[in-house]
C-alpha cells in the first residue's frame, strides 16, 4: 500500500482582508475524504495528517516548514498532499499564500512555485499542492511587498527529482469564490472549489473512476481531474444560483506521469463509459520526438483543450501560428480578431485584446553599429549601459543606438519618461524591440531579431514574418499566465519553429523556457540553453536560472550572463527555490518590492535608483568623476528653501500661496529680530494641490467624509486603512466607547433612524460617531478634516499614479547644485519623506536639514506601509515640531513611535493658533521653528 501523508493549512483571516467564511468548511471536506481514503496511517494507525489551522492558533511560515521537515524526515511517505484555504496574491506572475502574519509581515506568506521546485528535490516521489485561493493582484503597497518563504527544505546532493502537481482555483488574475452552502445553516458558506474537488476525488463523478487493474479497485488520476474541475466548478456556480456573469475557471499544472494516481476507491459494478469529446474540444496529434533534445521518460497525454477559456482560446491560437495558419487564413485567428473589433468580454475577447498591444509593433530594422533598441509607446528618459557606449536618437527619443565593440552582449539600463524602467542586453548584431502599454503601465513585449544590415538576418529574413507572428501570439498567452506546453507535438512544432542552425529566437527562447519549466521538463532547457548560447554568443539570465538544480546555498550563476537579473517577471518569484543570488549591490529581497506587475520586468523609479547606486557604486572611475564634480559646485553654491505643503490647498493660486507661507515665516523670525537670509527667488514651492484633489476625490470637502468612510465600497483597502487609523486617534485621545455611541445615536436620531450602533472601526454608525466625538471632545478638532487628511494619505501611499504626479513636481524642486533646507507640513511630511529616503542618495542631493510639521508619519498604519522606515542619507539633520493638540500629527517622532537608526529633534510644544492646531500658519510663525529654518539656512 502507498504511503501518504497530508499537510492542511487554513487561515481565516489575514491582515485587513475580508476574513473567510468557508476556510474551516473546506478543510472538514478534505479531512474527510482523506479518512476514506488508504495510506494515510501509520501501522499502528497514528494519522499521517497535520492540519494548521488559525481556528486554533496563528498560521506560521515557520510552521508549516516544520510540518514538512517532519513529514520529510519519516522517510515512507510517496505522497504529499499540502491543501491550502485562504487569501492569495498574485505578484510577478508568481503565487503566494498569506498566511495569519501577512502582509504586516512580507516573509509570512508561501512563495508556491519556488516551494514546488524544491518539493521536486524533497525526496517524496509525487508532491500536490491544492490551493483553493485567490490569484488576484496585490491591491495595497503592504501586500506588493510581500516576498513570501519556501516551506521545503534546501535538496540534497543526491537527491532525485520526483513530480509535482500545482491545482488552482482559479487562472490568474481570477479569485476563488464562496457560496451560501443550501443543504447547511443559514449563515454557512462552502468554497466552490473544495466542495468540486472533494466531490471528484470521492468517485461521485463516474467518469473519473479508472480500473486500478483489479476488479475491486478503481483511481482517479490527476489529469481527468484537471478537466473535470475544469467544466464542473462554473457548473457548480449555477447550480448555487451565481449569477452568469460570477465566474470561476481552474487551472492546473501536471507533471506527473499519465498512469499517476491521486484517489483510490471501490471500482464500480461496470466501468463508466467514457463520454465523448464534446465539440468545444480539440485533440492534437500525435508527433514525433525531437532529435537531440532530452525529454522526460513519460509526457503528458493528449487530453484536449476547452475552446471557451483563456487558456483553450491561447492554445489554438499558438497552434495556429505553429502552423503558419495564424493569418487570415486561419478560422481560429479570424474570429479572434472580429472579436478585439467588436470589443468582445469574452475568453476570445480578452486574448484578442492582449494580442492587440504586440501585434502591431513595427519589425525592428538596423543601426551601423549592428546594435540597438526601439521602443514603442513611450519615450526614453535616461539609458545607461555598462561596456558599450549608448545614444538616444529622435526628437521622440525611442531609439537606442548602442556600440559594443568586441563584446558579445552589454547590460543596459532603460528609465522611460514615467519613471519605470528595465535592465536588459544588448545583443550583438541584434535590434531589440520593446513595446510599452503607458496605460496600463507594463512592457508588454520584448523581443530580438537580426539588424537587417548583417549576415545572419539574410540567412533567416524568410523564416521571420513567421517567427514574428508566432512569438506575439506566444507573447499574448504568456501575458495571460496561460502559455503551456500540454503534449510533446507541442513542444516538436513549437522548437522547429523557433531555432535552427543558425539561429535561436532570444525571446520564444525565454517563454518556452517557463513552460517546459512548468512541465518538468529541466533537461531540454539544459539543451535549449546551450543553443541560444551558441548562436548568440551569450547565456540569458533566465534560461541560465531554469536550467539548473536549486543549490543548497545561495549562489551566483556563472559568468557570461545577461543582465545580472531575471528578464521576465516569474523568475524573481523563482530565485529563493534556486537559492540563487544577485550580483553584489543587487540585494534581491530589497530589488524584488520595486519590480512591478508586468510580463517583462519593470522596476518602478525605486528600483531604477537602486540599479543605478548598484552599478555605479562598481565603478570607481565613475565615482570620482562625480565626487570631482560635486566639489567644483560646492564652491559656488547658494542654499536653497524649499517648501512641502499639505493637503486641502487646491484652487489657490500657487504664488500667492508661497507668499502666505514666506509672510508666516517671516513673522516667526520677527520674534527673534531677524529676517529671511535668501531671495525669494531661491525659495521654491511645488504646488501638487490641484493634482492631488483631482486625484483623490471629486467630492466637496463638506461632504468627502461621509463618502469616504461610509460609501466607497468600491475600495474596502481605504475603509480598512481609515479605520487603523480612527481607532489609533480615539485611544491615544482617550476617548470611550461610551463617549462614541453617544455621539452616534445623536446623530442617528437628527436624522430620525433609531438603529442600533454596532461597535466596531468599519462600522458606519460607529465611525461618525467617532467623527463627532473628537468635534466635541478634542478642541479645535475635525473629524471630518481628519477623515479628509487620512483619505489623501492613503491615495498617496497605496495609488502609484497619484504618487507619481506628486513625486515629480517635489522632485524636480530640488536642486543638485545647492544645499537645499526642506520644510514640509501635514502629508507634504510624507511626501518629502518618501522622496528624500529614495532618491536623496541617488540624486546626489544635499539636505543640511529637513523639518517636518505636523506630521503623521508616526500613526501605526502609516508608519508600518511606509516600511522599512530610515532616516535618509542625504539629510544632514532633521528638526520636528507639532502641537500637543494637533490630532493629524497625534505622536512625535521619537525613538518609542518611529525609531530610527539617527535621531530626530523633536519640539512638541509649539502652541499653534490656528482653530484646528494643525495649519502651517501656526507652525511657520513659531519663534523656535523658524529661528531653526534660519539657522540652517545661513550656517556654513
């Protein structure tokens, strides 16, 4: 009898997430098929089951690693199953489960795919991961920076890849639903998923039960599962009275061999007959193997694909192109294209639509120099490259003329007109092509070809229109998370499409990388990579990734690869399973937050300065030149003033503004006899008001506060973050519960309502009777200007195009040729926070002192989503000052309350006059703060 062994992990609730009604439900199903099913006991019946639960205790990442050592360690055990029910992300095109400490914790969640490559090497013959989860993007900064942990160990020298099989709830991009479960108590829920699986595996579904190869025995297998649960859960769905529009598509991942069992029971009387392929399906033909490539001893059968899903609709469109049918020509395609024309919702719709942006990309054509990029879509900021000599070219600056000399590749450093940015070579005789979608923000295609003034694209200018055609309806499946490789005719068609004597295509090289990666397949990557080696001279950092065994220690992979990181998004998600480790500089825990969610990798305006301290910190040369220079203009530079103001300074006239703010200043000076040492014209005042209420809210501000905490339903991660922070004001004001629903039920009863008010932070009555009780209670306080205040915040932190439009204007403010004193107030402190402790060292800007006013920097929930906090190394010294009374500021920044490695003046007396102790007029005007601003100003 096989030995088996399962790991269930539940968890309920996880930061601010909607906690899950159908978790336990879900688990309870899985236990009990597991105690009908054999293998799952020892010989004196101990259970070989570990459930971890958050019913009990909080799930760990520490945990679950435990469970599996143990599990691990017992040395019997041929199969693994590890169920997870709870929140998921996906980030990166990679999957993780949150566990209970997640996202305040970014290592308390599962990285999946890195945790299944190491299961590979565990020393258990058959690993499954079930995931009932979600594989939604992250939707607040918290969780982007999540970077999760493998759960299995690190391999042994000697130990022999077994098989992994990876069920999903959903396909990427989806979430895995819960329904109202009818047959159980009114409030009970069950998740859809769980409920068809277990209905699967318990031999209910006929068709799934196979002869075990006796009469008595029948087994489910893996692959007949992926279909059933393909077809059954949408089903299921309508069954509970979903609405047509709710939908849910598994998806999974198979490796295992076709005679691999997942379930065995009682066979049935008489053999199910097998029904036939219904017309939604096609079957591919068989073909014969490669010659010259590894493959695995047993491939996937031929199952067929459903027309009707992404990944159905992906796979014939890819065929198509494999057979050179993927023009007008072809039926499949024709209708893909009537349905981007007719703006189809549909799987159909959504895969036209993605192809679209790649598409029309005109074919890249030559420099002199052999060498190059064209870029399309947006233009080019800045281009750096590392061994060759680089130019931008055009008045649109999207061409990239590059001069190698005698090297075969050079890294390249790319920043776009927003900001973003990519690190990737430039190949010898090649002209690279990147297609930038600006709307959403991701480079949706990256790909190589021959400069067509060099030998090698004469040889195979015949095969490229072909090539072209294939490697963007590739690019749009991949986009999708839904490029497999499901039958070996697949992947024969696909490698002779792709490469020949002569030439390899870099970029289909990289996509068929991941999906035999996906498949197992590690020894035709080998292959695979040792061919785009030879035609191009250089090894391509991922192929150089997939194709080797993880490590037992974290290493750096060979010499002779580019760039120094992964070029497409799923590989950061990879590299702790490879225990592979970034170049010096690159620290890849740190680099990982700022890759954004693109297919090809996009670092956001961090990550581009990260990349360029790295690489320029390695040039010596480089340095001194800049050190040279820096000396030259300290000799002549002129302190500047620079000023951050707050929020609710929209429709002002900008000049007049600075001028309210320069008269406070002055008056504060006045107390101590003295007067501005700085011309106006060396003051400057980025004005963002109006960008930022556009931004954030098109209501009045007498009536935002409502809408904001009561009916923004469409962003519950801004009715979370309000609520942190309400609940932070209360108690360190010491305001009761009591005082609250006082306050409520005054409220409830002028508008005639006399409901009961429920406790609770996310709560509305609650919360305006929070909103009124610091009016009463906290003089010159607003709750409705506090709810206003916290609201700018949190766009500011969790929105990157807000963040980005007022980034920019702070930051061109600041010169590099002076020594600037900054000054902010209220979220202006944020902002000018975020921005020095980013860019300050990079920009080479000098900050004798940076005073902030106000400031709420310290409040919990913005102090934890702005981690890790540090003082910025550009800032010489950093003055804070706020008024006892004012709530927005609420703690200072102390050791005890934003605690820092430098540390900061705290002033927490300053008796501001303004009605809510909060305006920038009372703290400008403060005899203490402005003689500290002038201090700074006319020191040496």
């Amino acid at each position: 009898m096989r030995q088996r062994a399962a790991i269930l992990i539940g968890v309920r609730k996880t930061g601010q997430l909607q906690p899950l009604s159908a978790v336990a439900s879900g688990i309870g199903a899985i236990q009990v098929w597991i105690e009908a099913q054999p293998g799952f006991r020892a010989g004196a019946g101990a259970s070989r089951v570990i459930t971890l639960s958050d019913d009990a205790a909080a799930v760990t990442a520490q945990a679950i690693r435990k469970a599996v050592k143990d599990v691990i360690d017992l040395g019997v055990v041929e199969q693994l199953f590890i169920y997870f029910a709870g929140h998921g992300v996906n980030m990166r095109f990679a999957e993780y489960w949150l566990l209970s400490g997640a996202p305040d914790d970014p290592n308390e969640a599962v990285n999946v795919r890195s945790s299944a490559d190491l299961a590979r090497y565990c020393g258990i013959p058959h690993v499954v991961f079930i995931s009932d989860a979600c594989r939604t993007a992250a939707d607040s900064i918290q969780a982007q920076a999540v970077e999760g942990t493998v759960i299995f160990p690190n391999p042994g020298p000697n130990n022999e890849p077994g098989c992994v099989d990876l069920f999903y709830a959903s396909m990427v991009g989806r979430p895995a639903l819960e329904v109202r479960d009818p047959a159980a108590a009114a409030q009970a829920f069950e998740a859809v998923y769980t409920a068809v699986l277990v209905r699967g595996l318990s031999g209910k579904a006929a068709e799934l039960v196979e002869p075990a190869g006796t009469p008595a025995v029948g087994r489910i297998r893996p692959w007949p599962l992926k279909t059933y649960l393909q077809r059954e859960v949408p089903s299921f769905l309508l069954e509970r009275g979903a609405a047509l529009s709710v939908s849910q598509k598994p998806d999974a991942i198979i490796t295992s061999a076709p005679d691999e069992w997942l379930a065995e029971l009682p066979a049935l009387s008489q053999p199910a007959p097998v029904p036939p392929a219904p017309p939604d399906v096609i079957a591919p033909a068989p073909a014969p193997r490669p010659s010259g490539m590894a493959m695995p001893g047993a491939h996937v059968p031929a199952r067929g694909v459903e027309r009707e899903s992404v990944a159905g609709i992906a796979q014939q469109a890819v065929r198509a192109a494999m057979r050179g049918k993927a023009g007008v020509h072809s039926r499949a395609m024709r209708s893909i294209a009537g349905a981007a024309a007719a703006g189809a919702s549909s799987a159909v719709g959504l895969f036209a639509r993605m192809r679209q942006r790649v598409a029309d990309t005109p074919a890249p054509h030559h420099y002199e120099t052999q060498c190059g990029f064209e870029v399309h879509g947006c233009g080019v900021e800045l281009a750096a490259a590392w061994g060759a000599q680089i130019e931008i070219l055009g008045d649109e600056r999207r061409l990239l003329r590059v001069t190698l000399g005698n090297s075969a590749a050079a890294n390249v450093l790319i920043q776009l007109f927003d900001g973003r940015g990519m690190l990737i070579p430039a190949i010898a005789g090649h002209i690279g092509a990147i297609t930038y979608d600006e709307t959403a923000r991701e480079v949706s295609s990256l790909e190589y070809e021959p400069s067509d003034n060099t030998d090698l694209h004469r040889i195979v200018a015949a095969r490229l229109p072909a090539l072209r055609e294939l490697r963007r309806t590739i690019a749009a499946a991949a986009a999708l998370g839904s490029f497999r490789i499901e039958t070996d005719a697949d992947l024969v068609a696909l490698l002779e499409k792709m490469r020949s004597s002569e030439w390899v295509d870099p970029a289909m090289a990289l996509y068929l990388a991941y999906a035999m990666h996906d498949s197992g397949q590690r020894e035709a990557i080998e292959t695979l990579s040792a061919q785009l080696n030879a035609t191009l001279g250089c090894g391509l950092f991922d192929l150089a990734l997939l194709a080797r065994r993880p490590a037992p220690q974290p290493e750096p992979l060979a010499s002779g690869v580019f760039p120094p990181v992964p070029l497409l998004s799923q590989g950061w998600g990879l590299l702790d399973g490879f225990n592979v480790a970034l170049p010096a500089g690159l620290a890849s825990a740190e680099l990982k937050r700022h890759v954004t969610d693109s297919l090809w990798t996009l670092f956001d305006p961090q990550g581009v300065a990260l990349i360029r301290a790295a690489i320029d910190a390695g040039d010596s040369g480089r340095r001194r030149a800049d050190a040279r220079g820096d000396q030259r203009r300290r000799d002549v530079m002129t302190r500047e003033l620079i000023l951050v103001h707050g929020r609710a300074q929209q429709d002002k006239d900008s000049i007049a503004l600075k001028r309210e703010w320069l008269d406070c200043l002055r008056a504060g000076l006045a107390k101590s006899g003295l007067q501005l040492p700085i011309p106006e014209d060396k003051v400057r005042f980025p004005y963002y008001g109006d960008t930022l209420h556009g931004l954030s809210t098109n209501v009045p501000d007498d009536q935002v506060a409502e809408v904001i905490v009561r009916g923004n339903k469409e962003d519950p991660q801004l009715r979370a973050f309000m609520a942190d922070v309400l609940d932070e004001i209360v108690t360190r004001k010491g305001i009761t519960d009591q005082q609250i629903e006082a306050q409520a039920q005054q409220a409830l009863r002028a508008r005639g309502n006399a409901e009961v008010i429920e406790r609770g932070v996310l709560n509305w009555g609650w919360v305006q009777g929070i909103l009124c009780a610091l009016d009463t209670h906290v003089p010159g306080a607003s709750g409705a200007s506090i709810a206003i205040a916290t609201t700018d915040v949190y766009y500011y932190l969790t929105n990157a195009a807000v963040r980005a439009k007022l980034d920019t204007g702070v930051q061109k403010a600041i010169a590099a040729n002076a020594d600037c004193v900054v000054v902010s107030h209220s979220l202006g402190t944020v902002v000018a926070y975020n921005i020095l402790r980013r860019e300050g060292a990079i920009q080479g800007w000098r900050v004798p002192l940076f005073v902030t006013l106000g400031s709420p920097l310290a409040v919990k929930k913005i102090r934890t989503t702005l981690a890790p906090n540090k003082h910025p190394e550009c800032v010489g010294k950093w003055f804070n000052a706020m008024d006892p009374d004012d709530v927005v500021s609420l703690y200072p920044l102390d050791s005890t309350y934003f605690p820092l490695d430098r540390e900061i003046e705290n002033k927490l007396d300053v008796d501001n006059d303004t009605p809510n102790q909060h305006g920038i007029s009372g703290y400008l005007s403060d005899k203490a703060v402005a003689k500290r601003i002038y201090e700074a100003l006319v020191a040496p």
